[in-house]
C-alpha cells in the first residue's frame, strides 16, 4: 500500500486529516478525510466509453450517512439504510454543485461521486467535510478535474466569523453559510442569515475564502506527490466540423439576435428559436447512400452544438453591447407582479404570486405537535415545527408528460425557500402550531423558488401567523465577456430561465426590510471579482425592496386572527411530577378525555430557565367548549389541593368507618363516618352510596404521607346546642389503618385456610 496523509492545520487549532491509498483502492480515486472522531470516505469512478448521444457532463453525485458511524441502529422494519433522506439530498446537491462546471465542455464520461460518513463524532457537523472529500477523491485520480476546490461552513457569532463550528456553537450564530471556492474563484454559496447587511455576508464568503485557499494547496501538493496534476487520462473528445461550424454562424447568429431581441413570450421565442434551427437543417444536402446517411446523422448532432452556442452567444452580446434582455426589460427591471390572497376558501390560508411568466401557489396549513416533521438522521434527531414543501409538476413549463415522485431539484429549492422564511416565523412558545407552506408552480420562466418565497410569506399573512416581518426575494444573473469578466459585464435583476441557463451566475436573495435571511450562489465563470459581487447584492436589495412592495399593495400585515375553521390550540405549563397522572397508566387518562371531548391533546416533557422538569401540554380543537371541558379537567389533576376549600367530589368506595372522596382527578380523601353529619351516624350507608357526589371541605393534609381529611358537617349548619362527644384517636386515613388490631406474629402459623393449619401444610 502506498498511503499518503496530509493535514490542514485550522486557525484555532483544530486539524483535518487527509489519507489515500489504504481504502477502495479499486476506485478511479478514493480518500477519507477525518476531522476528531468524524470521517468520511470518498470515491470517484468514470466510465470507460461515451454513451451515444450524449453531449453533457452526466454526473452523480451521492452522499450517505452510516448509523453504524455513530452507533446507531436505523430505523423502521428492516433496520438497514434505505434511500437518500432529504438531508442526505440536500448536502449531495452541495458537493456537486461546486464540482459541475470544473470539468472540459467536452468530457461526456459518466462519473459517480460518492462520499460516505463512515464514522461520527455527535459535536461535529460531517456536511461541512463533503465537499472537501469529494474534491479529494477526485484530486487523487487522473480524471480531468478543473479543481481542486475546497467546502467550509462559516458562522458568525457573538460577531466573529467562525469555520466549521460544532452543532452546539452553532446554535447561537446569526449567519451561518456553506461556501465552495477553487484557490482563485467562489464557485457556490448557500446558507440562512438573521437578517444580516450585504457587507456582513460579503465579509464571511471572504473570511471562508482564505481557508479554502489553505485547503486547496493542501489538496495540490497531495496531487504533486500522486502525479495526478500531470498524468490525466485522455478521454472521447467532440468530433468538430469547422466548416459547419462557420456555416451555422452565419446563418442562424443574425436570426437569432433579431429573435432575442424581438421581446416575444417563452414559448413563440422557444419556437422561434427552434424554427431557426430547423430552416438551417433544411438547407443541407440530402443524404442518398448509406454513408451519406451516417454523416448527415453526424451532422445533425454537430448542427444541434453549434446553434446552441450561437443562441447563446446572441443572447449575451445583445444584453452586453444594448443593455437589452429577451423580454424587453432593461437589466435591473423586475417583471410585472400581480397578488391574491384568501383565494382558497377552505385553505388556513392561500396566496397567489405571479411575477411575469412565473406562478406560485402557495398555502399554509396549521397543526398540533403530533404533525411536527420527524427528523432522524444518524446525528440530527429533531422536530420540525415549520417545513415548506415545494412542487414542480410539468404542466409548469407546458410539458405532456406524467408528474413523478419529488426530484433532487425540487427538495433545494424548498429547502431555500423554507430557510428563508424560518427567521420570520414565530415558534414555540409564542406559536405553539406546526406549520407547513406548500408551493405548488403552475407556471415557470425563472426564479420559481423565489416566487415560492413570496407566495409562502403572503400565504403565511393571510392565515394569521404573526411573523416578525415580510420577506421577498429575488433572483440575480450575470452575463460577462469572457476576456474581460470584471470590465465588461451585466448584472441582471429577476432573471428569466433562458438567463440562468445561459448565464454566468444564479445569485438567490431574499430578506426583509432590515436585511439577509437566506441566499444560494452559483458561479459557472472564472476570476469573478467581489467587487461585481458586492454590486450584485446591491441591486438585489433594490429588486426585492421593489417586490416586497408590491406584495404590500395586497396585504401588509398579518390577519388579526386565524380564520374561524382552524382548529385552535390551548397551551398551558404544568410542572413535570404531573405529566405521568395527566397521561395515565398505559394512556388511560389522556386517552380517555381525547375520547370524551373529541380533542387532540399533546404534552412535551421540557425545561424551564431554572432547570426544572416542566410539561408543555397543548389542547387542539375546533370546538371551544369542548377544548375548555378538556382544559378544566387537565387543571383538576394538576391543582394541589388546599386545606379549607371545598371540593365536590365523587365517592369511590365505601368502608365500615368512612367513604373514600375523589375530590380531583387522581386525588382522593378520607371522608371519615364522624365527619358525614353533626348527629351521630351508624352506618355510611345510611348518608352516602357508592357513586353519589358530595360537597366535601379539605380539613388537612398530612405532612408525611400526604394524605387528606375531610368533611361533610363542616359544610351543615350546626344543630343548636350540639356538644362534642368524646371521640376515639382518628385513624390516619389509610384504609388499611381500620382493619382491626393485627393477631400478634407468633399467632400466624395456626390460621386455618381452606385446607387447613399451614404449618400442617409445611
């Protein structure tokens, strides 16, 4: 084995080590990367032939996490790990991000990319690592990789920039970002803010761009050492037809300037577009043999390549050299925007949100603890209160073609929208509801996961959750000259598919009035200076400003109150010794009153500020005096009885020297016989049966035992004249205190039972 390590040493001490040559060695390229007790084992390999037709970078990306990593067995029946969960999804979509565009226009291999968490310290977060093995595996191999790049969490707290924090640090940050970088360029960045200032979030992509820088050097000195920066593997390169090329630009580039440039809606410039491309094909010679055959087939995937560039090519020149984009609008200009809300009557709450070619709706539905979304993740093991779901079906972009299961794409863009939102929303305590938005497209022509984000916060408004503040958001592009990427260039505001597609940058923001709450960066140019970044956030803060206005026209502010069908919640505190007697043996009690009233009740065993075990119990239903019934009775076996006050209570069972009383739920006394009436009374009976309710007054509770006295004549007037008889010692309460004295101990063996002495049966 030739096993290589290398380390980078962090600013605070902290180290990651890097290892190759002793795992997977089969791959085209492997590595563990280990931080503390965390490591990840990484692998790339690429097929060896090109399958026919393909003309992109058909790359996969997967990452999956090991319960075995953190001793853990996983869950559900078959107790092993089945598909990629969304978290999982979510940090794949991290790695290939940054990895997608490092790679020759040319290169068509398929390529797998796996990391997998083999091992986990419970304070470490394995994410922010990912992108740093994946790059490592391939810095190992001889594919031909634009990088190396390096992947860094960064935080703020308590006002200082902070890499790879642990969870629990983590919990009191104000900005925390993933940032991926090459040692010259930012390539991604993605992440959720406490409304921070565009200069504070500018501040820590730089702050994490000097630690990349750290470990991408790191990562070419391990390529040195390999010789992997020089021997790479050569690989199918694009067949190219220079004539056909030159052929193709001059006749489809003037067509598809005056196109561009004609402002039409999508879909006429999609068959405009196509419809040029076409009358091209048209004027090529007809094959006749067979070999003319195979080279017309040769020439139509080659004519398919060249137009795309030229498309491409008029596009940018025409935004670059006119300032003009392909609806009309000049670069910082937002489509037009028109809202609704309420627009679902039975919804808790709805809105619609269209700007331009892009629709979004969205509602919002409230719930009870009981619909919190379960995450159980190998080192995340929470409740989410609030999750945002995002759809895409193919009607959207005017597809025929049946709508499948939740993509990769439509779990990041959710996952966006939702860390947009999450700042603004209130949670427990002060909002005790689970809440969940949905944002269905039904149309789309760009940025419909920022549509999403505004749809989401006027769906919430409309519903009545009191968010803190409303939030917008945009979507920035970037078109530059190649040779000249940081002189010539236009930064465009609300971008159009097309734009992303054959732009340079897809920049989301959104914010509220004060500032950022959540923001996904993707750069697909090299050498972009943080000068144009810097102007790009600017204008953002304009464009959804801009927005957020136009929401406002509709509804500014929350509703006073949820609408009448939602289902209400009443939440109160009890302290923790209560928990067990609310619930009951085996779920009797709980169950019993869910039954009774027809309530959803919930209680979360958790800790106030002083420590102490506390249960948050929450009654969820749409009748109120049903939910109040419900109420009263969780405060009945919560309430500490109070010697002088009086109780109706319930006889449950009946003895020769008294009645027992249930006075609260789970609380009973002794109603003794001397204490049922100022005369005296014989029997029990002759006053109290089984079952009767009785107005008792709690006349002591034993500071030993806790048990209670009570009486029934201190609530009757008092005969005239009436003497106090001389009473025996009161029995202590206990019903086995009145059985008679006990037969000394040396008495037990000669006790008959049914067959005789026991000590006859010894």
């Amino acid at each position: 084995m030739n096993i290589i390590k290398k380390t980078i040493q962090l600013a605070d001490g902290r180290t990651i080590e890097i290892e190759t040559g002793k795992l997977a060695k089969q791959a085209d390229g492997s590595a563990v990367v280990k931080m503390g007790g965390t490591m990840l084992l990484a692998t790339v390999c690429a097929a060896k032939e090109v399958k026919e037709g393909t003309d992109f970078m058909p790359l996969t990306v997967d990452y999956k996490e090991k319960y075995y990593s953190a001793g853990r067995f996983p869950g559900g029946f078959m107790k092993r790990e089945g598909k990629s969960s969304d978290y999982e999804i979510l940090i794949s979509r991290l790695i290939d991000r940054p990895i997608r565009p490092l790679w020759p226009d040319d290169f068509h291999l398929e390529v797998f990319v796996n990391v997998t968490l083999i091992s986990a310290e419970k304070d470490i977060q394995p994410d922010a690592l990912a992108g740093l093995a994946a790059s490592c595996a391939l810095a190992t191999s001889d594919l031909p990789f634009g990088g190396p790049i390096g992947e860094v969490r960064v935080c703020r707290i308590n006002g200082e920039y902070v890499i790879n924090p642990t969870f629990s640090e983590q919990k009191n940050a104000d900005l925390e970002l993933m940032v991926a970088a090459t040692e010259e360029n930012i390539m991604m960045v993605e992440g959720e803010m406490n409304e921070v200032s565009e200069s504070v979030m500018l501040g820590a992509i730089k702050f994490a761009h000097e630690e990349i820088k750290k470990h991408c050097r790191v990562q070419k000195e391990l390529m040195a050492e390999l010789g992997t920066d020089v021997n790479k593997r050569d690989y199918p390169h694009d067949i190219e037809d220079e004539e056909l090329k030159a052929a193709v630009h001059d006749f489809c580039y003037p067509k598809c300037y005056a196109l561009a440039k004609s402002s039409k809606p999508k879909h006429e410039r999609e068959e405009g577009f196509e419809a040029i491309k076409e009358d091209f094909i048209a004027t090529l010679p007809e094959p006749q043999t067979e070999e003319e055959k195979e080279e017309y087939a040769q020439k139509l995937a080659l004519v398919g390549r060249y137009y795309h560039a030229e498309e491409k090519e008029a596009m940018r020149n025409m935004i670059l050299d006119e300032g003009i984009r392909l609806d009309g609008r000049v670069c910082d200009q937002v489509r037009p925007i028109w809202c609704e809300v309420d627009y679902l009557p039975c919804a808790h709450g709805s809105a619609i949100f269209t700007r331009g070619e892009t629709q979004s709706l969205a509602t919002v539905t409230l719930g009870t603890k009981m619909d919190m979304k379960e995450m159980d993740e190998v080192l995340i093991q929470d409740d989410q209160q609030f999750v945002l779901h995002y759809n895409f079906p193919p009607f959207a972009t005017g597809e025929a073609k049946s709508q499948r299961g939740v993509g990769r794409r439509e779990i990041g863009h959710g996952n966006l929208a939702m860390r947009a939102l999450k700042p603004v929303i209130p949670m427990a305590p002060e909002n005790p509801y689970a809440i969940r938005v949905v944002s269905d497209i039904l149309e789309s022509n760009g940025s419909s996961s920022m549509a999403s984000v505004c749809g989401g916060c006027l769906a919430l408004m409309d519903a009545g959750v009191k968010i803190k503040k409303p939030v917008a958001g945009v979507a920035m592009g970037l078109i530059t000259d190649a040779e000249r990427p940081n002189d010539r260039y236009a930064i465009l505001t609300d971008i159009l598919g097309d734009e992303d597609h054959l732009g340079d940058m897809d920049f989301k923001v959104t914010g509220t009035a004060d500032g950022i709450t959540a923001t996904q960066m993707d750069i697909k140019v090299d050498g972009l200076s943080y000068d144009v970044l810097e102007k790009a956030l600017e204008q953002a803060r304009r464009g959804r400003m801009h927005i957020m206005g136009e929401m406002m026209k509709t509804i500014d502010k929350p509703r006073d109150d949820y609408k009448p069908f939602v289902p209400r919640i009443i939440q109160i505190q009890v302290p923790g010794e209560f928990i067990g007697a609310i619930i009951g043996k085996g779920g009797e009690t709980i169950q019993g009153m869910q039954k009774e009233t027809g309530c959803v009740i919930t209680i979360d065993e958790q800790k106030d500020e002083q420590g102490n075990a506390i249960g948050v119990v929450d009654i969820f239903g749409d009748n109120r005096d049903a939910m109040e019934a419900c109420l009263a009775k969780i405060k009945a076996i919560t309430t500490v009885p109070e010697v002088g006050e009086v109780y109706h209570g319930k006889v449950v069972s009946i003895l020769e020297f008294g009645a027992f009383v249930e006075i609260l739920p789970g609380k009973e006394g002794l109603l003794h016989i001397s204490e049922l009436n100022w005369a005296k009374t014989e029997k029990v009976e002759d006053i109290l049966k089984e079952g009767d309710e009785v107005d008792v007054k709690l006349l002591e509770v034993d500071a030993k035992t806790g048990k209670l006295r009570l009486s029934r004549r201190a609530l009757l007037p008092k005969p005239e004249g009436y003497v106090e008889p001389e009473r025996r010692p009161r029995p202590s309460g206990d019903r086995n205190d009145h059985r008679g004295p006990r037969r000394p101990s040396g008495d037990r063996g000669e006790r008959r039972g049914p067959r005789g002495p026991r000590k006859d049966r010894e």
